[in-house]
C-alpha cells in the first residue's frame, strides 16, 4: 500500500509542469513611469520659466527661495530650536540669505551672459569682421528680441555701407578715367605741341646767340620732364592697359614700373589668367595689389616682395607678401587715429564689395602677407 501511493506521487509530480518564473517585480516599471509622469510635468514647466523675462525669473525664484525657506525654518524650530538656541537660528539665517545670494547672482549672471557675447561680436565689427553677427538666445524673450534687432539693424547697415560704398568707388573709378582721359589727350598734347614749338625755335636761333638756345633746351627738357609726369600721373590713375590688355598685363607694367622708381623687387607670379575678368573684378583686384605695393614702399621698409594671383574654376586667390619690418594688424585697424589704416581698411572694403576675402597677417620683425580671395561671379556685384 505504501509503495502504490509512493508511486502515484512520483507520477504526479512528473505529471505536473515544472514551475514558472516569477513575473519581475513591477517597482522598476512603476518607477520609470513615475519618472517620465514627473517629466512631463516638471519640464514644460521649467520651459516656460525659461522662456520668462530676467525679472520675472528673479520673482519666481525669490518667493520658492522664501517658501522653501519658510517651510525648513518651522520644521528646524518645531524640532530643535524649542529651547531657544539662538546660535543655530543666526547660522540658519545666515545661510538662507547667503544661498539666496549665490543663486540670485548665478542667475542674473548666465541671464546677462548672452550680452558679452553682443560685446564680443561688436568688437570683432569695429576690428573689421563686418560678417559677424550676434548669436540669437531663445531662453530670454527680451534678449532674444534685443539680439534679431541688433542683428537686423548690422545686416541693414551692412546692406547700406555696401551700396554706398559702391557708389563711392564707381564714382572715383569714373573720375579717375575721365581725369587720366584729360591729361592724356589734352594737357599731354598741350605739352607735346609746346616742345615742338621749342624745337622751331631753336633751329632759328642764329649761332651768335648762344645763351638763348640754351635757355631753351632747359626749357625743352623741363617740357619733356612734365610731360613724362604727366603721362605716369594718367597711368597711375586709370591705367589704359587694363582696359585694353587686361589684369595681366597692367599688374606686370606696374610692377616693372614701381621696381623702377622705388628699388623694391617684385616678383610677380599670374597663374591661370589667360582670360579676361570681369571689368569691376579687375579693377578691384588692380586697386588691391596697387595698394598693397604702395604700402609696401610707405610703410614696410621691404627689399623685396612678391604678388600671386591664382585663378581656380569659380574664384580667383592671391597673396602680396614682403620681408619688411612687420606690423600689428589688429592695432593698426583699431587705432583711433583717423589717417592711421585708411589704406587698409580700404583694401576690405573693396574686396568685400566683391563677395571676397581679404586677411592680413604680420607680426613686427616678419614681414607682411596680404590674403585675397574673391569669387569670380558674385550675385550682387559691385555697380
């Protein structure tokens, strides 16, 4: 009998399917939901503390500061200050206030953190980084608000400096060709028919008069001295070769001819400008290097230099670059004297008209190299 029941038991517990795992436990599950049920509670509504203004931040954390505190300062008292402990109740205060402080203070100082970067960016504009724009914030409504203004009123001004700048180079761009015109085809023939005049007078001079013909070939020679200036003067304004014959050719004859007046040698490397630029193009780049050699000569106390220009598919790069004395750029352009960087602020603008680049680098004992990129075709344009 015994061993029939011990037998059934044993098929019964065989019979019966092993046991399950327990199903885990629902305190991690009922966390996580806890956790984003918070969530989504507590964080839109520290968004739109965020999106407050600094002073009704300052409010909202004030009066928690003052709940909270209110709420530990009775518990502290109920529990241990019954007996009057006056030591801890100053320590208490001390500390509410210095806390209070501390958090006021970090607040109103990441608040106001977005206006050194409005300083930073206003700084970089006078330096000459006209692209600069002040970062917009979206945590401050006001701010936010101060910086698209600030950056609407750059971008406007930038709009209207490029326009009148514009206007301001085409018009001395035309004056210069209308004067170097004048000088050439007036004043220049002027002086040519006053040297033939000498030129007839002198083969009439009978030879008893020898001190009259030598007044006149002193007078023929300051003639001929006057027309050479005159014909350098309308070259240096309006070069009739980059009109004619293009960037090329005017860059090589007037590096030849400041070599020659000057003692600087310059090396001058063109490379992929076998075809014509546009005019304005051309005139920028012509006005830039004819700049920077003139400050080379003022200015850098160089023996030599060399002007690069490269021409790739959609922009053309250069580099002007001498072995003089050096200078600090960035104290250059940033000094008050008004007379003091005109050339190099000049030198920007021109090339910034044409949707270029243009950087400087030096440092006093190392020379000075001039960087310039520029694109071919610019949406705007400069006229």
């Amino acid at each position: 009998m015994e061993t029939g029941s011990q037998e059934a038991i044993n098929q019964e517990a065989v019979s019966q399917p092993a046991e399950e795992t327990p199903p885990a436990p629902k305190s991690r599950s009922a966390l996580e939901a806890w956790d984003r049920c918070v969530c989504d509670y507590v964080n839109p509504f520290i968004a739109r503390i965020k999106r407050r203004p600094l002073f009704q931040k300052v409010v909202i954390v004030n009066t928690i500061l003052i709940a909270v505190g209110a709420v530990v300062g009775y518990y502290f008292e109920v529990k241990y200050f019954r007996d009057g402990e006056w030591g801890f109740i100053g320590l208490f205060i001390t500390s509410g206030v210095s806390l209070s402080i501390l958090i006021n203070y970090l607040m109103v100082k990441l608040a106001f953190h977005p206006l050194d970067d409005v300083t930073d960016a206003m700084k970089a504009i006078r330096a000459g980084h006209r692209g600069i724009r002040v970062p917009e914030v979206t945590d401050d409504p006001q701010i936010e608000e101060l910086s698209r203004s600030l950056n609407a009123m750059l971008n406007s001004m930038e709009s209207q400096r490029k326009r009148a700048a514009a206007a301001v180079i085409k018009a001395q761009e035309e004056e210069r060709r209308r004067i170097a015109r004048e000088l050439h085809d007036e004043t220049s023939q002027s002086l040519t028919g006053l040297i033939i005049g000498i030129k007839m007078a002198e083969e009439n001079i009978s030879p008893e008069m020898p001190d009259l013909r030598e007044r006149l070939n002193n007078i023929s020679d300051l003639a001929h001295a006057t027309l050479n200036e005159v014909h350098t003067m309308a070259v240096r304004l309006r070069p009739s070769i980059l009109d004619d014959l293009g960037l090329a050719a005017a860059l090589r004859s007037y590096a030849k001819e400041f070599s020659e007046n000057t003692g600087i040698r310059v090396d001058v490397q063109l490379l992929g400008l076998t075809e014509r630029l546009s005019a304005e193009l051309e005139t920028v780049l012509y006005r830039v290097v004819q700049e920077a050699l003139t400050n080379v000569a003022r200015h850098s106390g160089a023996s030599g230099c060399r002007v690069t220009l490269r021409r790739k598919e959609d922009a053309v790069q250069g580099v002007v670059e001498d072995n003089g004395k050096g200078f600090n750029p960035e104290r250059v352009l940033l000094s008050d004297d008004h007379g003091r960087g005109l050339g190099l602020h000049g030198m920007k603008e021109r090339i910034e008209l044409v949707g270029g680049q243009l950087e400087f680098e030096s440092r006093p004992g190392e020379g000075t190299s001039i960087f310039i990129e520029v694109p071919v075709t610019t949406e705007e344009g400069v006229w």
